[in-house]
C-alpha cells in the first residue's frame, strides 16, 4: 500500500520510538557481562561505552524494519542489541589517538580517557566479537537456518573492508584534501551507511522476510537514510552545541576533514538531506502502515537537534 509522505518537523523520536529506544537498552544491559566479571575492568570499559547514552538509532531501525515486515520485536532484540554493540565498538576505536583523538562521546569522556587506550581497545574488540555471539545463539529467524547465516553475513559485511572499516580507511585517507561529492558519498556510504543499512537487513530477517524486493526496498530506505542521517551530523558539526550533540562542536573542522556543508555549503545540504528523506520514505511504498516507526526515522534523522 502506498503512502503519502508529510514532511512535519520531528526533532524527537516519537514516544513509540523511544520505547524501542528503551527496549533495546534492556536487552543490552542483560547481554552485556557484568561489571563485577572477571576481567573487570574490560567489562567496566564495555558496558560504559554502549550503556546509558546515545540514540539508539540502529536498534530502532532493526525493531522498526522486523515490525514493517510482520515480525514481532522478541525476533528483533538479538539484531537490535548486536548492531548496537558493533556501533558502539567503531565509536570506541574512532575515538582513539591513532584514529579522530576524541576526547569527549556522548556527552562523557571516550573510553580511552575515561579508562585507557589499551584497554579501549580491548572493549571494542570484545564488543564486536560478542555481537556476533549474540546472533549466532539466537533462536529467533523463525529457525530457519540459513536465514541465521545470512543474517552473519549481512553484519560481517557490514563491518569490513567494503563496510564500516573501509569508511574509516577512506575517513582517515581523507583528512586534509579536497573531495568530490561522489567521494564523500561513498566514504560514508560506507562509514556510516553500511550498518544502517545492515540494520533494516537484520530486522527483516529476523522477522522471517524473505521477498526480495522488500528487502531491496528496505536497503534503498537505508542507503537514503544513512546519507541523510551523516548530512544532519555535518551541519549539526557547525551549528550544534557541544553540550547538546554530546562532542566537541566544531571538531570536523577543526580536524580539517571534509564534510558535506565543506563541499556544497550549508543550504545546499540542507537542500540534498531533504531530498533524501523523501527518496527514503518513497523506498517505502510497498508498505503498509506497519512501516510507519521506519518513516518517522527519516523525519527524526533529518529534523534531529543532536
């Protein structure tokens, strides 16, 4: 069924997404192993990196994505809380002095900081690793074996060389020169937009969907999202305050890297995110009203103030 998409402004996740949002740290807080667990400290490191802050923007699309396909959000948790920890992973090794050399995330100091860079490192190592523990052991797939393969698959790709660590090649290749915008778009397609799109993948699947061009649909939705998403950062960059997006404002420039409103100015991107949060939403005509969470994420990640 198709559906007319309205453009009112969303700054905040609905209160629907904020439960998904609530959710998901439940079932992070219990896959998560015990701060008192030896090794102690590495599970300190761990759970202070992905607890207690951020958007949950991942997890969400992963809830939003299972319900638009039919799927209940118990099929969805594993999914919600392994891209959550693969998030936090990369978020903890971008902080590091080799990689951006942030000092603050999510409104607290980095890992490094708050513990060491050893031992950050660690964390985020083992909070990939426990991701994919996570969907290995999950029943969910309506057990369907081979839809569980895919589902490692789709994550470990989206992790690689042509996912998230390949952006981070590209990001750092980057610092100091001039990009085109086709370049720009594929560092972040991969950077930021591989596990975005791996996300709506991951909760389709656990739902049992199995129509392909659903499950294009979804990754057309997730490639427009995930640029629409990154463009918001970039501005947020120039006109947030720190004490509200959560890290130092002005950082990217600082850093001299390139960034969307670097390369086509503020309206202009402005201007480019817009169009892409209707490409989003139009990547969804072939769903019904249950995809509407996955709808009012295209609104939350274009209109967000942090």
């Amino acid at each position: 069924m198709a559906h007319r998409a309205s453009t009112p402004i969303r700054r905040d996740l609905t209160p629907a997404l904020i439960a998904l949002a609530a959710r998901a740290e439940t079932v992070l807080e219990r896959a998560l192993p015990a701060a008192a667990q030896a090794p102690s400290n590495l599970h300190r490191a761990m759970r202070y990196s992905t607890l207690g802050g951020g958007k949950r923007l991942r997890p969400c699309l992963a809830y939003s994505a299972a319900l638009a396909c039919g799927g209940t959000l118990q099929q969805a948790d594993a999914s919600a809380a392994a891209v959550e920890m693969i998030h936090a992973y990369s978020l903890i090794h971008d902080d590091l002095p080799a990689m951006d050399d942030d000092d603050l995330r999510r409104g607290k100091p980095t890992c490094h900081v708050a513990f060491n860079e050893a031992t950050a490192i660690l964390a985020g190592d083992a909070l990939q690793a426990l991701a994919f523990e996570l969907l290995a052991a999950d029943a969910g797939a309506g057990g369907d074996a081979r839809a569980q393969v895919e589902m490692l698959r789709v994550l470990a790709q989206a992790c690689g060389s042509q996912g998230m660590a390949g952006g981070q090649a590209f990001d750092l290749d980057a610092v100091g020169r001039s990009l085109t915008r086709a370049e720009l778009e594929r560092m972040h397609a991969h950077k930021t937009g591989a596990l975005i799109r791996a996300s709506v993948q991951l909760g389709a699947l656990a739902a049992g969907e199995r129509d392909g061009a659903r499950i294009e649909a979804l990754l057309r939705y997730g490639h427009a999202l995930g640029l629409a998403f990154q463009i918001r950062d970039d501005i947020l960059d120039i006109e947030g305050e720190t004490h509200v997006i959560g890290k130092p404002q002005g950082s990217d420039a600082a850093q001299n890297k390139p960034t969307y409103p670097a390369i086509l100015g503020l309206a202009e991107s402005r201007a480019l995110a817009e169009a892409l949060r209707h490409q989003a939403i139009a990547a969804l005509a072939i769903f019904d009203h249950h995809a509407e969470h996955l709808r009012d994420l295209a609104h939350y990640s274009v209109d967000r103030i942090c």
